[in-house]
C-alpha cells in the first residue's frame, strides 16, 4: 500500500467510524451468529497476491461485522463499559502510526515521559496519596490490563516478603496471600500465574453488601503466620466486578500495615468516579496502599487497552522484574536518572499508549469527564428507583456509582430466562451475576452516549419482558 492509497483508505475508514460511532444504537447490541459461523466464510489461507483495500473493507463489513458485539451502543449495558472517543481513537492511530517501543527511556523518551507525567496527573486527580507520585519512591506506569496490574503487584509483594529470594530461588511454597471471595478472577489467575498457587490465596468472607470482614482477614493472617507461613499480599477492591462492593479500606489497611503484608487495590472499574469531588472519599484510606490501579478503558473514554497502575515504592517492583542483557545497557538507564518502563511490566515491549489518555484528558477536559460520569451515576440511580418501584422486582444489592444489582422476585430460572429473553431480543444488553448463591442481573451503564432515554427504554423493555410475580 503506497501512501496515497493509505491516504485515502484511513479517510474512508475513519468516516466509517465517526458514522458507526454516531449511530451504533441502531443495531441489535449482541450479534446473533452460531459458533463457526464467521471462520466458514473466511478462506481457508491467505492471498498469495496482494489485495485491494475495498475489498478487505468490503469483507470485514460483510463477514466480520455480522459477529461483533457491539459495545459502543448506548444500550450496552452488560459486564462493564469499556467506553471510548473520538480523542481516545486519534490518540490510538496516532501511536500505532509512530509505531514506538517504548521499553526504555533511552527507546523513545517522549514515550516514558508523557506517561509519567500524565499519571502524576491522576495522582493530584483522583486524590490519590502523595507516595504513588513520581517525584516520590513511587510512581505511576500504564499496563495492559488490571489483570496484568495484580500479576505485578502480586510479583513485587513475594520479593519484598522474602527478600528477593522468590525472584531467584522460585516461589516459597510458606507464601500466601488474601482476597476476599467477591475479588476479581483475575486476583486468582495471579496467584496461579506467579507460581504461588490458587490454594495459597485465601478467599476472606463478605459482609452483607458483599465488603471484605476485616476481622476475617485479620484472623486468616495470624492463623497462617501461627501455622508457619509467610503471608505476603492482600487485595482489596473498590468497586467489585459483580456488585461494586466497596472493601472497607482504612480497616484494610490498618490490618495489612500491622501485618506488614503488601496491599494492592484494585478499583479496575470505580476509580474512575473518584475524578468527581464528591466520590473522592473512596480514595481516602489508600495511605496504606503498597499498589492501587483503575482502567481508564473501562469508564474514562480511553479505549483498551489503558490501565494506570500505581506503586509507592517502585524499587521493590522494579527489583523483582529488572533483567538486563547487554543489547539494552544505556548511559541514561546506568545513570538511574530515568524510568525504564519494561522493569514495571510483564512484557519487554510496550506501546505509546499514554497518547490516546493525554487526548483524552485535555479533549474532554475535567469538567466535561466529571459531567459525564455524573450523568451515568444518575441514570444508574434513577433505574435503581424504577425497580424499586415496581412490584414484581428487588434490589439484590445496594446500588453503586453506575452499577445496579437486581432481580426479578421468583426463582433463578425466572430471572435467566428473562435474561434471555432480552438476549435474544436485541435491543438492549444485560449480563449477569450470582450474589449470595442467587442469580441476579446487572444494569452496568457506562457507554459514551448513553443517556437517561436510553436507560428509560431499557426499563420498559425489561418491564415488557418481566412476568408476573407467581
Ligand atoms: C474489569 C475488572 C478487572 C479486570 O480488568 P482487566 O483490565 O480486563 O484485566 C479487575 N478487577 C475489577 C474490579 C474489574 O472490574
């Protein structure tokens, strides 16, 4: 492809987004398309010739389109946001156009240096402690994925807890670590990842809003330590994935510094809330934080894959991940006066992905996000009225920032088939959770332009769809 043609396919490409974007409610949210179904139209190898542009175009709208769901549609409502922009995307295509590796400073300075510097600026944003600022011992590093965040926090905390001896001697079969049993899976997969081992990670039991007991933790901590472990991490949530249960953090934290375990926060979907004033108070026990991250790709308009993972002290990460051959040895890594980002990550490689969350920030403004975001709170709010208001539903836990938790009051098979129903129907999209050993669904809202109409429309169609009450 000369540039003249890719001039012109990135015009028509980019107007096809705009006019997707613009108009992606008018699609049945989820695809309706059997397993198999989009791989039996593609060839079974690729071209030996070279293929023009409209005809890859011409076939991702045909066979791909068909089979994606469509997350961008302000009556996406299920799992969680994973919103986007228009400055989020320019942002992206600008990255992929520069097309860096950012792995070092010495790689791509402006690459390291704008991500330092944009989440610092979170820092003062969301309110978070002073020790996760770069000019601290700490500092802030863009991952891939909170997934990704609680590998590497998990990683630091086993090295701090045995002296460095798990990165060179293997894992210590005596280390253990905590979450509570409404943590994310990705908390499990850790431990599992890391070699720790998923019967090492002690899954702590919830209050009645689904919160990490403190006092359990606490218990489970001197009950290992008594039995002759070495207990090493803890994992709190703000903001858990199934009901957006808030872990009590100073009660936490207080446990965790007297037990001198590592605490990592993950507020992967809440945190973005926090950038509102009157939502910052989630943010106020983090003091004993030794890791905290939140995903900007799912609430903060900044498409995947963007989550800002933060240290308070970067030396203990950094020494557990730090390798260096003799093709990356540079005078500014020796001189230890810059950020080598491939020491705070799983991976070597690593995009420019601070661009598209600079973008983002100065595109919209705080104000505009803080709008936003408000707006999506007060949907969620108002929803949780309406099912309050009729009689056939319940809450199924309290209702937080943009998530409601209910369910039709009869038997599990009632509340999945009416899942189902809404599924298949198409226009709106529902995912679902257990919460005390019963199925629930989730109102999840999120998306860019969803706006109170929408929720309004979703509420009657669940409405239309609701049964009853036997
Ligand atoms: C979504 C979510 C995750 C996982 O996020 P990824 O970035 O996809 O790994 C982890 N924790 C919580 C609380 C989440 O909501």
């Amino acid at each position: 492809m000369r540039s003249e043609e890719f001039r012109r396919s990135a015009a028509a490409v980019i107007d096809w987004i705009a006019e997707y974007l613009d108009h992606a409610e008018n699609y049945p949210v989820a695809p309706r398309v059997s397993p198999g179904e989009i791989r039996a139209q593609l060839p079974p190898s690729p071209p030996e010739a070279g293929e023009k542009f409209a005809e890859i175009f011409a076939d991702f709208e045909q066979v791909l389109f068909p089979g994606v769901m469509h997350w961008q549609s302000p009556n996406f409502f299920g799992y969680f946001p994973s919103n986007n922009s228009f400055p989020s995307i320019l942002g992206e295509l600008l990255s992929a156009g520069l097309g860096v590796q950012g792995m070092l400073w010495a790689t791509s300075p402006a690459c390291t240096e704008l991500e330092t510097h944009v989440l610092d600026w979170l820092v003062d944003l969301l309110g978070l402690p002073r020790r996760f600022h770069s000019s601290s011992a700490g500092g802030g590093v863009i991952q891939d994925s909170a997934s990704s965040s609680a590998v590497c926090a998990l990683i630091a905390a086993c090295h701090r807890a045995t002296g460095g001896r798990a990165a060179r001697e293997g894992m210590d079969r005596r280390l253990t670590a905590y979450a509570s049993s409404q943590a994310h899976s990705s908390i499990i997969k850790a431990a599992r990842l890391t070699g720790l081992g998923e019967e090492n990670l002690r899954l702590i039991d919830v209050d009645a809003d689904f919160a990490m007991r403190p006092d359990a933790l606490d218990a489970a901590i001197s009950a290992d330590r008594a039995a002759g472990k070495t207990p090493a991490f803890v994992a709190a949530t703000i903001g858990t994935t199934s009901s957006m249960a808030i872990d009590p953090l100073a009660e936490i934290g207080a446990v965790s510094r007297r037990q001198g375990v590592w605490l990592h926060v993950d507020a992967a979907m809440a945190g973005t809330a926090t950038l509102c004033p009157e939502y910052r108070h989630l943010n106020q026990h983090l003091d004993a934080a030794d890791s905290y991250c939140f995903n900007p790709h799912k609430w903060m308009f900044t498409n995947f894959d963007c989550d800002c993972f933060f240290v308070a002290d970067r030396s203990s990460l950094i020494d557990a991940m730090s390798v260096t051959p003799e093709y990356l040895r540079n005078r500014a890594s020796a001189g230890g006066e810059v950020f080598d980002y491939r020491d705070w990550q799983i991976p070597l490689g690593r995009r420019f992905r601070a661009l598209k969350l600079w973008f983002v920030l100065r595109s919209f403004g705080i104000e505009e996000l803080r709008r936003r975001i408000r707006s999506h709170i007060d949907c969620a709010r108002q929803f949780a009225e309406w099912v309050q208001a009729d009689s056939r539903f319940e809450l199924a836990a309290p209702p937080r920032l943009s998530l409601v938790c209910f369910r039709h009051r009869s038997d599990d098979a009632t509340n999945q088939r009416l899942l189902e129903m809404l599924q298949r129907d198409g226009r709106i999209f529902l995912s679902h959770t257990r919460l005390g050993d019963r199925f629930v669904l989730r109102m999840s809202i999120g998306q860019t332009r969803t706006t109170i109409e929408h929720v309004r429309a979703a509420w009657k169609l669940i409405q239309e769809f609701a049964p009853p009450v036997p």
